[in-house]
C-alpha cells in the first residue's frame, strides 16, 4: 500500500471518527432544546389536563429525534454513592434541570437494573471520579410505554420542570 493510500484510510477513520462524535453531540443538544423549549412554554397554574397534553407533545418529539442508545453525551456528576448493597447510584447533570440517572436503590430498580455492580466497568471507570466532574457518558435510557423514556418524577410538573430520566450507564470517561 503506497502513502497516499495510507493517508486516504487514515483521512476517511479520522473524518468517521469526528462524525460520530459531532452526532452524538448533536443529539444531545437536540434532546436538551426540547426539553428547554417545553418547558419555557409551561406554567406551574395549568390544569393537570394541559400539563398532561404538554407533556405527551414533549415526549413524543423526544421518541421521535432521540435515540434510546446514546454516546458521548457531556454532563457533570451531581451525585455519586452507593446503596446499601454496595452498588454504585450515579445521578448526572446535562443542562439546568435536567438530569440522567440510576434508581438510588434497589427496590425501584428491580425492574430496570440500572444501579451500578461493583465487578462492572463502570464502577471502576467512577472509582476515582466525584460530585462536580465533567464526564463523558454512554448508555441506554430505560423506555417506558407512556413516556418512552421513563423518569424518575412522582408529578407530571416536575417531568417537565426537572426532569429525571431513568438510565443505565455502559461507559464513563473524565472530561
């Protein structure tokens, strides 16, 4: 293979690289914008019939953009802990009121397994990470019929005010 046809592979890696990335951003800011432009056209004094029709537009344009497997999303640790069983919990920050994260203990996630095993990647890859850090994260959000991706929210005000999305993490770099 001569130079130039190294240089060409190396270009077209490179360039494949940066597109992925640039995606993965790019879904990331579409998600938050969303989210954002729902909740500026919500008030806290709307009936529950009104807060629920915002909120079935929201998440139907967030299952329709968003896609259940992300990659390389930006966000800050707001929360790192462990359960009573040792498992990590991991609660991430992405925007001003918007936050990706694992159940906080073991009886909501009996369903979703999202919180953190000690013998994972991930638990490692958080051993010497704290609340505060820049990270780069990957995973699935869990779906959810109703909302396609679930949230942790006991209120419909608060899925549109402060959303809490519902997430397994499969890899976490420092930013």
């Amino acid at each position: 293979m001569t130079n130039l046809g190294r240089k060409k592979i190396l270009f077209i890696f490179f360039l494949s690289i940066f597109s992925f990335v640039c995606n993965a951003n790019e879904n990331q800011i579409n998600f938050i914008k969303i989210i954002n432009d729902f909740r500026a056209g919500f008030s806290s004094n709307y009936n529950d019939l009104k807060v629920n029709k915002i909120l079935l537009d929201r998440n139907e344009l967030l299952c329709g953009t968003t896609p259940p497997i992300i990659n390389n999303w930006k966000g800050k640790i707001k929360e790192i802990t462990t359960n009573m069983q040792g498992k990590g919990i991991l609660s991430v920050i992405i925007d001003k009121g918007i936050f990706i994260q694992t159940w906080n203990n073991a009886f909501s996630d009996l369903f979703d397994n999202t919180l953190i095993e000690t013998d994972s990647k991930v638990y490692t890859q958080l051993l010497e990470l704290n609340k505060g850090d820049s990270i780069l994260f990957s995973g699935d959000f869990i779906e959810n019929s109703s909302e396609c991706f679930g949230t942790q929210n006991l209120t419909n005000k608060s899925k549109i005010s402060k959303p809490e999305f519902t997430f397994i993490f499969t890899n976490i770099l420092k930013n």
